[in-house]
C-alpha cells in the first residue's frame, strides 16, 4: 500500500525540516553568532528576521535553487520552529531583500573561514600522501543574473558563447580526499586565477601538499608559497625552460626556477622535475616539486598521485551542476547580495561534504565512494518515518545507492 507523505502545516514536508536540522548539525551556532559580531551586524532590535536566522536561510537558498524566496523563507520558518528555535513571522520579500543587506556578504564570508577546517582525519582513505594532506587549488566561473549592476561589477565573457549572463570568477583550495573547501575567494570575470590566488596562499600550512595546474607555476608565487612550509607539486608549462641538472636514483632530476628577466643566479629556486607520459597518450608530463629528495616521495608515486587533482574539478561540477543546477545562475541581482550568495553556496556544500564524510568514516570507506548526488537527493527529498530523523541517515543511505 503506498504511504502517503508526511506534511507539516504550509506544505512543508518533515524532510524539508531534517535539512534545516543538517545545516544546523553542522553550522554551529556559536560560528554563525561569533561571525554576525565580527562583522558588525548583530540585530540591533528585535526584528523580523534577525541576523543568526537570515544566515541559515541564505545557506538554505543553495539547496532549494528552484524554490521562490519566499517558499525558502516558509521552509526555514517552519524547520526553525520544529527545532525549536525561536518564533518568527513571514516576510515579504523586500523585507527579506532588505534583512540580507543588513546581514551583508561578510558575515557569510567570516562564518565560511570559521568553519572551513580541514576534515580529513588520519584514518580517512584516500586524503593523504605518506604524512601529507593533499589539497589542491584551481578556479573556475559563475553566471549570475543580468543586472546592470551585476553587469558593471562582474563583467562578461569575450566569448560570445558564454556572455548572455555577468559572470564571477572564484577560486578554491579543497581537501582532495573529502572535497571540502578550506579557503576561497571571488571578484569580477576579469580578475585573472594568478591574481586571485594570492589570496588563497595565507591558508597554505605545513604537512599539506598542493597540487596545482600548469597555468600557476612561475617563479614569484613560487616564492610566495614557500614561507607557508607547505609542500608543492604543480605541473610546468611546456614553454617553462627546466634544464637538467643532477640526474636522482628515481629519474627526476633537479632544476631551477628563475626569476623572469633577471640574470642573478643566487636567486635561483632549486626544484625537482618528474617528467613522465600516460599509457596510450602521446602527452608528456612534467611536475615540478619542492620535495627534493626522492625517498621522501619517488617519482612514480608523485606521477600517479598528480591525478589527485582532479578531484577539485570534480568539486566544481557537483556545486555548480548537482547542487546548484544546470543553469549554474546565482539569483541576485546587487552584487553584494551576489557575494552572500556565492559564500552561502559553499557553506552548503561543506556541510552536504562533512556528511558524507561522516558516513564514509563510520564504514570505512573513502568519501569518494559516497555518491554526492544521492547525499543531496536524500537530503532534499527522502521522508524520514519519524520526526527525530537523524541527517547522517542521508550519506549511509548514499552509500548503498
């Protein structure tokens, strides 16, 4: 006999308040009050929509893209008070309009930084090289809605295939094994990756090892990297001079990275090459590494663990197709809501990422074999037979999809 779905008052089915329920299980509410402080956006009086309540209903807006702002607002409402959190009043949506411009962009981006800690543990499969966290950064794009103002802040694409929409340009630097961010940042299409990364260097630390695509490697943010103590390994432009110098026991050799148009050799950055092809590729490889000694890490053990940075790729496709939507449309139209937006996305998707990392260590397995597009599925949609369901349910469920 078919059951029949489990609706609360509004329409609001129970599954739509275990999401609220997740996000709060892995949005601590003294992160999201400590980064309204911070941010100088405390509720000055008791409002309609206070500030520690708007957080949790911008992060919501990420998991219910195709759902008026109004209907987040009557979900988050009626979740907010199953859990117990307080009573609030629908809005209208320039109330709602005008809460999230008080709240601004900064609070989201401070509450991103509190919580964005790695979470690989040691025994997590697949998240470290020897001792090593493997992370990696890369950047990549967003369409947002074709306001004037999105216009003149974001700019569009040359391409004419892609310049129907404003476009923001973001990059990240994510664990690979558990696909969780650690540090982004964001600005107009224009601002070009080498440009953006300088901001994402501060978050480098040691006993990390970041891989990175060819267009980073140069010799002045390899410098700039160094002083972290994080390890490096990046794969080097064809047009990058490498000259072998001392040939290792493994077949990489050591080079130099120099200093554009400068002939002083003592600023010469000694740096380790690994060159290899792939079976069935006529493509020839090159990394480039700070780890000097190959028995610290042979080369084809870092030919075959530069892979690893595909997983960062793999990020941008299940935030930007899986959770946001084909479309790929961010939905305001000021710019800085569109930053509140773009910090509030990523809070989701660390939070759907700690599930199923959860889940992956409760049954040991590696994250990469918890289907993320099941986890958000589950988490949306499936209907719990009781009201204490618990979320991590959603990534075990994943597990078996």
């Amino acid at each position: 006999m078919s059951r029949s779905k489990s609706v609360l008052s509004g329409g609001v089915r129970t599954a739509d308040l275990a999401v609220l329920g997740m996000l709060v299980e892995h949005i601590p509410s003294a992160d999201v009050q400590a980064a309204v402080k911070q941010a100088g956006r405390e509720s000055k009086r008791d409002r309609l929509l206070p500030a520690e309540f708007l957080v949790l209903y911008v992060v919501s807006l990420s998991l219910y893209r195709d759902v008026s702002y109004e209907e987040v607002l009557s979900c988050v409402l009626e979740g907010w008070r199953w859990l117990g959190l307080g009573e609030h009043k629908i809005a209208t949506k320039g109330a709602v309009t005008q809460a999230r411009i008080r709240l601004g962009a900064q609070t989201l981006r401070l509450l991103f930084e509190r919580l964005a800690q790695p979470l690989a543990q040691a025994k997590t499969k697949g998240a470290w090289y020897r001792s090593r966290r493997l992370v990696a950064i890369d950047g990549s794009t967003l369409t947002v809605p074709d306001s004037m103002k999105n216009a003149e802040a974001f700019g569009y694409a040359v391409d004419p295939n892609y310049a129907s929409y404003p476009l923001i340009r973001y990059l990240c630097l994510s664990e690979t094994g558990t696909h969780a961010p650690l540090a982004a940042c964001m600005g107009p299409y224009a601002t070009g990756e080498l440009t953006l990364v300088r901001q994402i260097i501060p978050s480098f630390k040691p006993g990390m090892l970041v891989l990175a695509d060819r267009r980073f490697v140069n010799y002045k943010l390899w410098e700039e990297c160094l002083p972290t103590g994080a390890d490096l390994l990046w794969r080097a432009p064809s047009y990058l001079g490498l000259k072998k110098g001392k040939v290792l026991e493994d077949g990489s050799w050591l080079s130099f990275l120099k200093p554009r148009d400068l002939e002083r050799p003592e600023l010469n950055r000694v740096v380790r090459v690994v060159q290899y092809t792939v079976e069935g590729s006529d493509e020839t490889y090159r990394l480039v590494t700070n780890i000097l000694d190959p028995k610290e890490a042979p080369a084809i053990e870092l030919a075959q663990l530069y892979t690893q940075r595909w997983e960062i790729e793999s990020s941008f496709d299940e935030m930007k197709t899986h959770l946001r939507g084909a479309r790929m449309l961010l939905r305001s139209k000021v710019p800085e809501l569109v930053e509140q937006e773009f910090w509030g996305l990523l809070i989701a998707y660390r939070a759907i990422r700690s599930l199923m990392h959860e889940a992956a260590l409760a049954h040991n397995k590696d994250p990469d074999e918890v289907s993320f597009v099941s986890t958000v599925r589950i988490v949306r949609r499936t209907l719990p037979q009781r009201a204490a369901f618990s979320p991590s349910t959603a990534a075990t469920h994943a597990l078996e999809a």
